[in-house]
C-alpha cells in the first residue's frame, strides 16, 4: 500500500548540523465502481491512498456509478469531492475517525454528486465548509458516536446538507449527534436540513443548539424537525429545548417549518435580513407552526410568510403574565394560508408590533396573511411610515392601531381583507379597498384618516367614538347606532354613509356631514320597531350636494313618523329623496323640515303580505288549497312560492303535511301554545330563512334545503322524532336563543357558524343519525349527547365559544378535531369519548358518580383538569392507544376520585401516562392489561409519582407499570385494596403503599431496578398470594431500600445492595416496620434513635429475623444516658459484619444484646459504692463541691430552700455534672440553705 511519502533533508553548515523529518499529505482519487474499503490501494489511482493533513480525496468511478466505501481504519484529509454518488461509512466500527483537517485554511466538502457520511465519527478543530450544487447528508443512528468537529459549518453554492437519521421509539438522537461540536453554521447560499426522519407522525428530535449567520447578499435555507423531543407547548414560562442559538446577518434565510413544535428557543433578535418562512407539508388531521420563544420578536427583520397549499401559524408559544408587545420590522408575503397567532395565555393580549423597517412613505407592502387569536387575544400596532396593504380575513380580538403611515384593507377589488374582530384605533390613515359586505365588531376610535375607496360596504358594529375626517369614495361606510363622530365625513358622488341601528332609544351624531351629488343616505333597522329618538343627530354642520337618496331596510318597522336626521346649520342646494323601502311598507314619505332642521320618514301605509296557516281544510300545504290567510288583509289564498309563510297559534291543524318542494322567502313558526309538525315527502328550499319565535315546540320531519338559515328567538325546534330521516336545512348560519334537538334517522353535517344572544341556548342531538358540527361557533351554551346518539366535534369551537358545555347524557362523541380551551364537559350519565387519530380535549372535564369510556383509536390527550369528575374513566381503545395527561397553561394532574378501568380489544394493551413530571392521582386502577407510564426526558430529576387509590374502591389491576425516559413512581393510597395481579413492574422510582392494602399476586414482583420501596402506616402491602411471598431487594447493581412504618405480609429477603430504613418515610420519624413472616437482612440496615420518642427507636418485628450485612444505629434526639435500652428487633438477630452505633461519651459505653433479646442498651463504668462529697470556699468567693474521680459519671444534685423548710425533695440536676468530680456555685446571701447529693442513674 502506497501512502504518503516520507523525506529526509540533510544540511551542513560550520557551526552543527541536523536534520528534518517531515510528512507530506498525498491526494488520492477514488476510481473502483465497487464498494470497498478505503484503504485498499487497488481502489485508488496509482494506488496511492488519500490520507494526511490538508490530503484531497476525490472520488471519481470509472464509470461513474453510486459507490459505498468503508472506513477500516482513521483517516485524515482536508478536501472530499464526489463526481459521483458517494457513501462513506466506518464498516460497523464505531472507533474509527474521518478527520478534516489543513493547513492555511479550511476543509471542505464538494459534493459535485450527492455524499452520504453515514454512522462515520468526524473531527477536526477547523470548522468545514460543504459546496457546491449537491446533497450531503451526515446520517447517524441513536448510538452512533457523536461527530466532534469543532468551528463553524459554511454551506455555500447552494449544497444541501441534511443531518438524517433513523428514529427509534419516535425518538432520535441523530441531530446532535451529526452536529457534534459545531458551534455555527454561515450560509452563503447553501441548505440545512434538521429533520432526521420522512416519518410523519410525531417523532422527537433531541435539540442542538447553532448560532446562525447570513452574510447580507447570501441566502440559506433551514429545514426544522417535525417536533424537538421534549419541547414545551403553550403557556409555558420558559422556552424548554429546541433550535437555541442566535440568527445574526443580513441576507436571506428560507425557514421550513413542518408540524409542530419545532421550536426556536435561541434569540433571532439581532437578524437584519429578510426571514422567509412556509411549510412544506402538511399530515392527516395535522397542523403545522413556525414556533418562537427566544427573543423579543424580529425587530430588525423583514418577515415574509409565504406558502401554496400548506397553511401555517407563526406562533410566539411563551405564557404571558402580562400584555406583551413583539416587533416585526416588516411583515409582508402572499399566501393566505399564513396565520399570526395571538397569546398563549388567555388572560393578556399578545400585540405584534409591524413596521419599525419601513420609513420611507414611499414604501409599499403587501400582507396576505391573517392574524388570529390564540388561547389569548392577538392585536396588531402598525408603526411604518409606507403603506401596508392587508388582504387576510384576520378574526383577533386584542385590537388593530394605525399608529404611523397607511393601512390598506383590501386589494382594491376583491372581497378579501379585515382588520380582525377587535377594536381599531386609527391615529393616521386607514383606508378600506375591497368590494362586498364586511361586518366589523370592535369599536373604531382615534383621529387619523378614515376613508373607503373601494367598491364594498363597511360596517362599523360597535361604540364608535371617532373624531378624524372620514371619507367615502366609493362603496359606502356603516356606523352603529352608538357611534359618535366629532369630525368632517365626507361622502363622494356616488357613494353611501348608514346607520346600523339595533337598539331602541339610541342614535348616532355626526359633528359635520357633506352629501355629494348621487351619495346615498341608509338606515338598517333589522328587526327594530320605529326608533324614538333621531336616528342620526348632526352636531355641526350639514352640505348637502344634488339629490341624495334615503334607503331603509327593516323587518319590525310601522305606522308612524321616524326621525332619521335631526341637522344644524344646513348648506347646498340638494335635496333629499326616498329610496327603496322594505316591501311591506305600502306608502311613505320623506318629511324634509328646514325650519327645525328635521329629516323624517312618514310611514301612512303597512302591509303584511305574509301568510299564516289557518289548517282547517286538510291540513295540506301545496299549491292549491286554501289553508291560508293573508296576515294583511285576512283574506283566504293558496300558497305560491316566494311568499313568507307563518304558523302561530291561531291555526285549527298544527300538523302540517308537505308533499312538494316549497321555496318560501321565510318560513316564521310563533307558537307559544300548539306543537307544529311537519311532515311528509316535501321539502322546503330555496334562500329561505326559518325563524322560530314563541315558548311552543316545532317538530321538522322534512328533509329540507333551504339555504337562508335558521334563528330561534325562543322555544323548541326539534329535526326528526326518531323515525324519519329529517334533514335541518341545506346551509346557512344558525342562530339559536332557544333549543335545537336533532332526532333524526339522516346524519347532519353543519359546517356553519352557530352563533347565540343568550346563555341558556340548548343543541340536544338524540340521534339515532349522526350530528357533526365543524363551524367557529361562537354560541355560548350546552351541547347535549343523550343515549345512544353520535356527535362528531369537527371544530375546536364546534361546542362553542368560551364558557359553553359540552354534556355528555349517554351518547358517544367523536373527536375529529380537539376540544378548545374556556369550554367544559360534563358527564351526566355513561358515555363515550372517541378519536380516530391523535386529539385533546383543552377544558375541564366534569361529573359526579360518572362513568366516562374512552374508546380512542388515536392518543388522546387531557390538556385541563379533571378534578371535579368522580366515577369511573374507562380506557377501551380498540387498538392498544394510550391515554395521556398534559400540562401547559393548565395541569391535567389526573383524578384522585376516579377508577380508571382498563378494557382493551382482545390482545391489545391500552395506556395511561403523563406527558410532564409531578404528582399524577388515580382514585383507583383496575382491569387490564393496562400500561401504566410516562413521557417525557430528565430521568429520575422529572419524577412522574402515581398516587393510586383515594377513591376508597377495592380494584384489581393487571399489566405493566414502568418508566421510558423519566422515571415512574407508584405508591398505593387511601383505604381499600389495590391488587396488581400478573404485573410487570418494571420503573425506576418510588414503590409502595401509605394507606389500604397493596396486594402483590401472581407473578407480580417489585422491580429489580426500583430505587425506593415505601411501606407506611397504615399501609399493607400483601405477598400471601404472590407466586414468590417474598420482598426481595437490592439483589442486583441497583441500591433499593425497605422504608417505612407499615406492615408487610410475607417474607423479606434484603441483599448486599438493600438498606432497611424503618420508621416513617414522609418525616423521618421513628417507626416500627412489621413484618408477619420472615426477614433476612443484608446490605446496611439503618436504625434511628430518640430516648424521649414512644417508642425510643426504629423496630422491626417480625416472626424469624437473620441477621446479615451492616447495621448502622444513629441517634437523632436528645444526649443518652446510662440505663437507655433500645429494642431494635423484635427478636434476637445475629450475623452482622458490622454494627456501628452512636459515639457515648465516658463513662458510658453500649452493651450488644442484640443476639440474646434485639435489644441495645447503654451502660456506664462509674464506681456505683456510696461516696462522700467534700467542699472548700475558693478565693474568688465560691463553694467548691468535689467527689472522688471514681465517681464521674454519678449526678450532683441541689436545692435551695428557707430555714423554715429546710430539706425536701425538690432536688435539681446540675447540668454538666456527670462528667466531672468537681463543680463551683457562688455564694449567695439570699439563699438560706442549699443542700447537694449525688445520685447514681443506672
């Protein structure tokens, strides 16, 4: 083998000489079409190896083809180019290194083909730069050894690099093992791909943290993982793991952003280039986030959000403990399937701060985009000096302000574009550009430009207070009722100002109002009766210019006068005319009186049109009987399509037969006293609205189409009676004050928006068909499920807005989307909760003495508290998926008074886990096989603790309990009986019982790998029937120790790895620990004292004690004396290597008597004879009292007392005085007499 060549230098000079050793790099090019190993010299040109500092291997087939080629040995070299599809790997040996390393400058990788560095360990302390136009990929397995490369990464002339890898138990590892040491990657137009797996559900990446840098001029590309393994949801205080790191730079970096979670938890702050981010993908039922939590926004950065077919959110995730502002100095892209969510906390707003980068006015930028709210409200500050032009349909509540520049709703043509649903503050220019109808809910307040250029109608909903100039250019501008406006609005040719009014005595004011020629003038009453007060009140002045025409549109409106204008100052020429009216108004008239400065319209004329079922013929509604009136007149008629029909009480039939297709404009029922049924083959269709007013009760048992929608004011509208196929309605969105009871045989699928007035609304689907919502609906009420009914939850808000119900009476729900937060589910009676594919349920869960099933077919996931059910939680997946408990915003801790019963399909497994550390409660456990574990990483330092049993039920379980990446700890409480029959108990924490009996049967044995077994009064944990009676522990590697107070039934066999702790667990105290069989004690025994404590030491009992391994005895209470006996155990123990117990001080020693009783005692060796005590008066005023040396250890004893009493029995210790012969006490005058004695304590 021919390797690099070695040259030997010599030189002489006059004064010494010497020599040089040096090693030159040799290049090497690869030209074998077969795989092999590197290092065989026939693979390689001239046979000679690339290998050594600096060296260039350049891998070139003859004819080109894909070749694989392993790495026996460690290699070094500073340039690899592939002219042909290359894969190096290190030949199944984990020990061998590709090192790149040169001299001068960097190491590079030219993939001129694509290049596959596959389990092979890299290093090198240079950094590396990856060009040209193809594919590396750096591939590692979970395992692989972790490439070392040290410096920064450079990818350049648009290569893509992929850091792949295979993923194991949905976890991989293959990120930062590819990454390695890195600690920056450039990109000069180069790709980065952090996604190891094409999986497609939801693997976990380990996260790796890169400072990132785009040179202004440069582009890159980052492709992020479908989620970081242990990543934070919303809510969370912290940003958790992800991409940490910075992105600094000016040029452009593309952002691929799939799934969910995968978070940027670094500060991408300072980047002052342009960040372009889109999804490229998007799975079954899944969503897909750009997730930040790292920095206070994008302050420097242009933000494009860009996309075709796979919508996204641009989500800041952190919780919120306050109203928090982030900034975005630009905010631009086309794709309207981009999203800006709001807070993750519901109680403050989230605001984005747009515009920082845009100062010259001249500027214009385009957002297709929208902004939507998050478990918080969103709201928008728009600070640039250009104009930013939005054509999103954004829903936020937190708010819209125009602080600075122009804001453009709309394109100037379509009918796209909103400034969402919340308040807007215009303190500069808002113009509306769009054509078609847009209701806009929020209050406008503020006092820049207001002005709609555009061909649509914008309607103003709420308490406007707005004192800047409006302009109306075209189309036409709406305000409420409530609206006051204290500035110029000024209406072109052509286009329109209304009134929206809605409620009775309020009217609008205008300060200064100028018609031009053509403008129109309109009032919407909706179902108002004739307002009392002017309409529009105008505080200033009023133009008008040629003919200005008045336009009325109302359901409720009279006979009478109505004050639509009350003006000042008037000037111009023009005049006023009357335009359309609502058809039922006969004849009417404007009333224009200048000299009161009074605009009116005179209605003298009504007609109801409408007509009202009498049913006195046969009760058949088609076309040619006579069973109606008309309401205006009373005249008998026929029906006819396109007229309003109604049903009131006055009718002789309320059952209705209807065996054509109808098209009525409105269908109206006003019963209060008769129940309406419509039955028959017919239908109604058609635009036609149904309305239903009065206490009385509707039943539908048509299949109807109509498509105008549905509001109930008040009382029943039942679809079906359970044996007819009725059909609701074909669409249209539904207003419900009242109750809606579907009862039909046909399935409905309501895709509209159901909207209330009230909270006492009602939606009672009792089947036998199937009801699926999957509008926003935005009623706040109950959705009832009663027995044997489906209800399919097709919308995260399908049961509602925040506050309403969800009340499960028996039926089954389907969770094709997860359950919002705000809401809550009640469970009445035994239901089932179902979901095909993974889904959460974000609210509340609640029920007494209630039975809850779930039949999930996906993980179901329970996001909110579930502390007010009690009952039973069945866990039937039909095909072994899991149930699991999340934290976020709010803590789903479990459920200390539920059962939560295991019946899974025949040969499945089903799961109940934690996806956060903590305390989880389970009232009980029971049925199998079950799994019982947790999610999540840290180990035993992200304890998930079971609490199993307050729910005072006896249960009996079987199954697994163990831990994955964190630790599982399981402890029986509360009274009753937990029996774990045939279970597998394989976890690391804590095991064992506090409360009830704990009743170990079958196979079931404590884990070999448990690190902690508790047995705490008045705990029981019961091996009678267990195949092995026996608690063995600390067999194996893993120290286990026995802790507790409680009692054991059966044997107990402790290895050199075990420690005996008895007493109580939770507080340390001393305790006795019983064992009613046999225990055989190894390891460390370890035994605490306290002589004032009942009883003064740590115990075992037991029926037969051998004695084994080290017995430590501490003292934990106060000084002991000569005479403290200790029972330890409760019968006599020998065979201990050691026993080491508390230092004494002299004269006191222990005495061992634990082989003849299982006790302990303290003695001392003190003189026990009588002795005299002798006394002298010291210099310094003081009464010696001595006694001889032999009786240290005795007690001096004294008292005090008058001549009068003399000696009595009041005697006191001298503290300090059994460890010394030899005491002083000042002489006192008060003192009459004081006596000593000493006293032997045995």
């Amino acid at each position: 083998m021919k390797t690099a060549r070695r040259i030997l230098v010599g030189f002489t000079c006059l004064v010494h000489c010497f020599l040089v050793w040096s090693l030159v790099a040799a290049d090497g090019i690869w030209t074998n079409d077969l795989p092999g190993k590197w290092g065989e010299s026939t693979n390689w040109l001239n046979g000679i190896v690339a290998d050594g500092v600096g060296a260039k291997a350049t891998i070139a087939p003859q004819l080109s083809s894909p070749v694989v080629i392993g790495l026996e040995k460690s290699y070094t070299i500073g340039e690899l180019e592939a002219q042909a599809e290359t894969t190096l790997t290190n030949d199944g040996n984990d020990s061998v290194v590709l090192t790149f390393a040169v001299e001068g400058t960097t190491p590079r990788i030219t993939p001129i083909a694509n290049v596959t560095i596959s389990r092979l360990q890299m290093a090198g302390s240079q950094g590396l730069i990856v060009e040209g136009g193809g594919r590396v990929t750096f591939y590692k397995e979970n395992g692989n050894p972790s490439n070392t490369i040290t410096g920064g990464l450079t990818l350049s002339g648009g290569v893509e690099l992929i850091v792949g890898g295979v993923m194991v138990d949905g976890y991989t590892e293959a990120v930062p093992l590819a990454v390695g040491s890195l600690g920056s990657v450039t990109f000069l137009n180069g790709s980065l791909s952090l996604r190891p797996s094409a999986s497609t559900v939801e693997p976990g990446t380990a996260p790796v943290s890169l400072n990132l840098y785009v040179p202004e001029g440069a582009n890159g590309t980052l492709v992020l993982p479908l989620r970081w393994s242990g990543s934070s949801g919303d809510g969370v205080a912290t940003p958790g793991v992800g991409l940490g790191g910075s992105l600094t730079g000016k040029g452009t970096l593309t952002v691929d952003s799939r799934y969910v979670r995968g978070n940027i938890v670094g500060n991408w702050s300072d980047f002052e280039g342009t960040l372009r981010i889109y999804s490229s993908y998007l799975g079954s039922g899944q969503v897909n986030d750009f997730r930040y939590g790292g920095g206070p926004g994008f302050p420097k950065a242009t933000v494009e959000l860009f996309g075709s077919q796979y919508p996204f959110t641009f989500r800041y995730y952190l919780g919120l403990s306050s109203n928090t502002t982030l900034n975005i100095g630009r905010l631009m892209g086309s794709y309207d399937g981009a999203y800006v969510a709001g807070s993750a906390t519901a109680a403050y707003t989230l605001f984005w701060r747009i515009g920082g980068l845009m100062s010259d006015p001249n500027e214009e930028v385009t957002f297709a985009g929208s902004f939507v709210n998050g478990s918080g409200p969103c709201g928008v500050i728009y600070v640039g000096a250009g104009k930013w032009i939005l054509t999103g349909n954004s829903m936020h509540t937190g708010g819209f302000t125009v602080s600075n520049g122009v804001v453009q709703i709309g394109d100037g043509w379509g009918e796209n574009g909103s400034p969402g649903n919340g308040p807007i503050t215009n303190y500069a220019k808002l113009v509306f550009a769009r054509s078609g109808t847009l209701y806009l809910g929020g209050a406008l307040v503020g006092a820049g430009v207001l002005s709609n250029v555009g061909q649509g109608t914008i309607i103003f909903m709420g308490t406007n207070i707005y004192s800047g100039p409006i302009y109306v250019d075209q189309g036409g501008l709406v305000f409420s009722s409530h609206s006051h406006l204290t500035g110029t609005v000024s209406v072109n040719s052509g286009a329109g100002i209304g009134i929206w009014s809605r409620t009775q005595g309020q009217g609008a004011s205008i300060a200064n109002l100028v018609l031009g020629t053509d403008s129109s003038l309109s009032y919407d009453f909706g179902s108002l009766a004739n307002p009392n007060v002017p309409v529009i009140t105008n505080t200033g002045s009023l133009h008008v210019n040629g003919t200005v025409t008045v336009n009325i549109v109302g359901e409720g409106l009279g006979i009478g006068t109505i004050p639509l204008l009350k003006y000042g100052a008037r000037s111009g020429m023009g005049t006023f005319v009357l335009g359309s009216v609502p058809p039922y108004i006969t004849q009417a008239y404007l009333q224009d009186d200048t000299a009161n400065g009074l605009l009116s319209l005179v209605i003298n004329s009504v007609f109801d049109t409408s007509l009202v079922w009498k049913g006195d013929q046969q009760g058949i509604w088609d076309f040619t009987g006579r069973e109606w009136i008309v309401a205006g007149s009373g005249a008998r008629t026929n029906y006819y399509d396109g007229a309003a029909v109604r049903f009131d009480d006055s009718a002789v039939r309320s059952t209705v037969q209807l065996d054509y297709t109808v098209y009525p404009q409105r269908v109206t029922f006003e019963n209060a006293t008769k129940e309406y049924v419509l039955a028959g083959n017919g239908q109604i269709s058609g635009s036609a609205t149904l309305i239903k007013r009065g206490s009385g009760k509707v039943i539908l048992n048509t299949a109807n189409t109509y498509t105008g929608g549905v509001k109930i004011e008040e009382g029943i509208l039942q679809v079906g009676d359970g044996t007819t196929g009725a059909i609701l309605y074909g669409s249209g969105n539904i207003t419900n004050n009242g109750v809606i009871v579907f009862k039909s045989l046909a399935d409905h699928s309501i895709s509209s928006v159901i909207s209330s007035e009230n909270t006492t609304n009602l939606i009672v689907q009792e089947g036998p068909g199937e009801l699926r919502l999957s509008g926003a609906n935005t009623f706040i009420g109950t959705v009832e499920v009663k027995s044997g009914a489906s209800f399919v939850n097709d919308n995260g808000s399908a049961i509602g807005g925040t506050g309403s119900r969800l009340l499960l009476s028996g039926g089954t729900v389907y969770l094709n989307q997860d359950i919002y937060s705000g809401r809550e589910v009640v469970v009445a009676s035994p239901s089932i909760i179902s979901c095909g594919t993974t889904r959460r349920v974000d609210s509340p869960i609640y029920g007494t003495n209630a039975t809850l099933i779930l039949s999930n077919s996906g993980l179901l996931t329970i996001h909110s508290s579930l502390r007010g059910f009690s009952g039973k939680v069945i866990l039937a997946s039909p095909n072994g998926s899991s149930l699991r408990f999340n934290a976020g915003t709010t803590v789903c801790d479990g459920c200390p008074t539920a059962v939560f019963e295991f019946q899974p399909a025949l040969g499945y497994t089903n799961g109940l886990f934690n996806r956060n550390s903590g305390v989880t409660y389970l009232g009980g456990i029971d049925g199998g096989p079950g799994l019982i574990d947790q999610q999540g990483t840290g180990g035993g330092a992200n304890l998930v603790t079971y609490l199993v049993g307050d729910a005072g039920v006896d249960n009996v379980f079987t199954g697994i309990i163990q831990d994955s990446n964190r630790w599982t700890a399981f402890i029986k409480v509360g009274p009753a009986a937990l029996t774990l029959s045939n279970c597998v108990l394989n976890h690391k924490g804590t095991f064992g019982v506090t409360n009830g009996v704990l009743r170990l049967v079958g196979d079931t044995a404590v884990s070999s790998v448990t690190t902690n077994v508790i047995v705490v009064a008045p705990g029981i944990l019961d091996l009678v029937d267990a195949s092995t009676p026996t608690l063995t522990l600390g067999q194996g590697s893993v120290v286990q120790p026995l802790r507790g107070n409680g009692t054991i039934r059966g044997n107990v066999v402790l290895g050199s790895n075990a420690r005996l702790i008895p007493g109580r667990d939770v507080d340390a105290t001393i305790g006795v620990l019983t064992v009613m069989g046999n225990v055989t004690l190894g390891g460390i025994t370890l035994f605490e004292l306290d002589r004032a404590a009942s009883p003064n030491s740590d115990r075992l009992v037991a029926n037969s004690i051998a004695g084994g391994g080290q017995l430590i005895v501490t003292n934990i209470g106060a000084t002991l004396q000569a005479g403290d006996t200790f029972q330890l155990f409760s019968q006599p123990v020998s065979g201990f290597s050691s026993v080491t117990l508390p230092p004494l001080p002299s004269p006191l020693y222990w005495t061992n008597k634990l082989a003849i009783d299982g006790t302990i005692q303290v003695l001392s060796t003190v003189a026990t004879n009588p002795t005299n005590i002798s006394y002298r008066v010291t210099d310094d005023g003081q009464i010696e009292i001595s006694w001889p040396q032999s009786h240290i250890g005795w007690t001096l004893q004294m008292q005090t007392n008058t001549l009068a009493v003399g000696l009595s029995t009041n005697w006191v210790d001298v503290t300090g005085s059994t460890l010394t012969n030899k005491m002083a006490f000042p002489l006192s005058g008060t003192n009459q007499t004081t006596f000593f004695r000493l006293i032997l304590r045995q």
